[in-house]
C-alpha cells in the first residue's frame, strides 16, 4: 500500500478545470491547529492568528478551524466536525493540514465518526461556525483529498507523562502517549492519506522526549510509528531504530499506522516545532507543501 503521488497543476490546467461543467465545486484548505492554539476564535474560519498572516498562501480557500485548545480532544471534536460538514460534503471537497494535537483531533474525527452519516452543507458558517443544510439529503463521512501533518501528537509526547506541560490544561492529559495512542483506533483513516512532516530541531529541555524531536513531540508520534520508542535519522546513536520515510517500518521493525506516510523527516535538524505565530518551523514546511499542493 503506497500513497498516490502528488503533482503540483499547471496554470493552464487550472484554468481548464474552472471553466469545467463541475465548476460549481469547491476546493477547501482546513488549518487545524494545536493545544492552546493562540487565543483564537473558535467558530471564526478567518482568523489565523496562530497560524500567521492571512494574505500568506496556504492552499486554496483556505480556513482557519478554531477550537479551544486548552480542553480535552471529545469536548473540541465538534468544531471540527462542524467545519468538515461545511466545507467536505456535496460537490466540495477538502484538504486538511494540521499542526501537533490538531493530528488527534482529525485522527479522532475521521476513526469515530468518518463512517457516520452527514448532512451536505452549503459552506456558508453562521457566527458559530455551523452551516445550513444544502437539499436535505446525506451522505456517509466527508470528502477528504489527503492530510499534511506538522510534528503531529497522534501518539502523545513524553512532556505530558512527566507533567512538564501546566497540568490545568485538560488536554495535557490526553497528550500523555498511552492516553493518546489508546483514545480511538489510529489505523482508521476511511482510507484518507496522512503525509507526515517530522521536526527534529530539539533543545537541552527536551531530553525526556524518545529519540529524536522537535522540542515537543518525538519522532515515535510524528512519524506516526504505531510503538512507542526512541527513533532517529540515519546515523544516529543511542536509538532504538531510524524513522524510515514513506511507509517503511522503522528499521527495528515497528510498522506505521495504516494511510501514514513519512513525507519530511528532518535530517537536518532545522525545523522546531512552534510556527510562532509567522508560519515558521515544521509549520512553514508544511504550508509551502500545501500551497504547492492544495489547488
């Protein structure tokens, strides 16, 4: 099983498509953000304050999916969903990026809900981020190209086991890596292609995290490894194995979850993990992939 390979479309091509008879669909970018998430508006799919400055290009019709990333994963899951019922059903279809706990809440999303059935909206959100129904008739999950992950928490971080995140917050802990790894079954994607981008630009405090990181989530969770365990870049020492890119199981055997593909892994160690408000970091890689990409 291997991803589809992605290729960047031509002008003319573009061109062709909107004067295509299927014109009346629409292309979306979701942006799923992280814990904490910036003080942003929940509901509010212009406001991209965590992410950095709106004029940036970042996929096509791109919104901003608000949540308060200071609770836990079940209680924000709505407005997530509310924003793939919106701009993911009928004629419409989406691609999602997600930064650090934005991978649980699409992974949660997705394995707990993408067999369900959905109204089709009209892409057209209320104050609350809530839109109206299209015909009234229903179709089952959402219309979903491919997701890119930035250093993505799908399998937790070591930070919340030892309690070095504020322990007030709820969502620290559902980022503890049993809790996460164990909160819905990451295999189940409804067949939609998770491309993985891994930072490895850690610092002295990170220490505790396995392997390599990015200062705060390791490579285990943002190679979306199913097991745990201290995974490095070719040449590294002292790991329990190198995170291969693509589909590959690491090089001690431990297997991906199903539908994650390793599509960046940072043997450079050039890439944090905050984007810092300016699309930086392992943020701003995965934002020039997506408006590459995302047309």
């Amino acid at each position: 099983m291997s991803p589809p390979i992605r290729t960047a479309v031509l002008a003319a091509t573009a061109a062709t498509l909107l004067a295509a008879p299927e014109a009346s669909a629409t292309n979306y970018t979701l942006w799923i953000h992280g814990k904490n998430g910036g003080g942003t508006q929940a509901g509010n799919y212009a406001d991209f304050s965590n992410w950095g400055p709106s004029t940036t290009s970042a996929g096509v019709n791109k919104k901003a999916v608000n949540w308060n990333g200071s609770q836990k994963i079940s209680v924000e899951n709505y407005r997530i969903r509310d924003a793939l019922d919106c701009f993911c059903t009928g004629n419409n279809w989406c691609y999602i990026a997600v930064h650090s706990a934005g991978d649980l809440q699409i992974g949660y999303a997705l394995s707990l809900y993408g067999g369900s059935t959905r109204y089709k909206k009209n892409a057209t959100p209320n104050s609350s981020g809530v839109c109206g129904n299209t015909d009234g008739t229903t179709q089952v999950g959402w219309n979903i190209k491919w997701v890119d992950v930035a250093s993505g928490a799908g399998g937790g971080s070591e930070l919340a086991d030892h309690g070095d995140w504020a322990v007030s917050d709820p969502i620290v802990s559902d980022l503890v890596t049993s809790t996460a790894r164990a909160m819905y079954n990451h295999n189940t994607t409804r067949s939609v292609w998770f491309y993985m981008f891994a930072g490895a630009k850690g610092t002295a405090y990170s220490g505790i995290l396995s392997g390599q990181d990015d200062e705060a989530v390791a490579y285990h969770s943002t190679g979306g490894v199913s097991a745990k365990g201290g995974f490095c870049n070719p040449g590294d020492w002292f790991c329990d194995g190198t995170l291969n890119t693509g589909t590959s199981a690491t090089s001690n055997g431990k297997a991906k979850w199903s539908y994650h593909s390793v599509k960046f892994r940072d043997d450079g160690e050039d890439y944090s993990h905050s984007g810092n408000g300016n699309w930086e970091g392992i943020v701003g890689k995965v934002r020039a992939d997506v408006a590459t990409y995302a047309y």
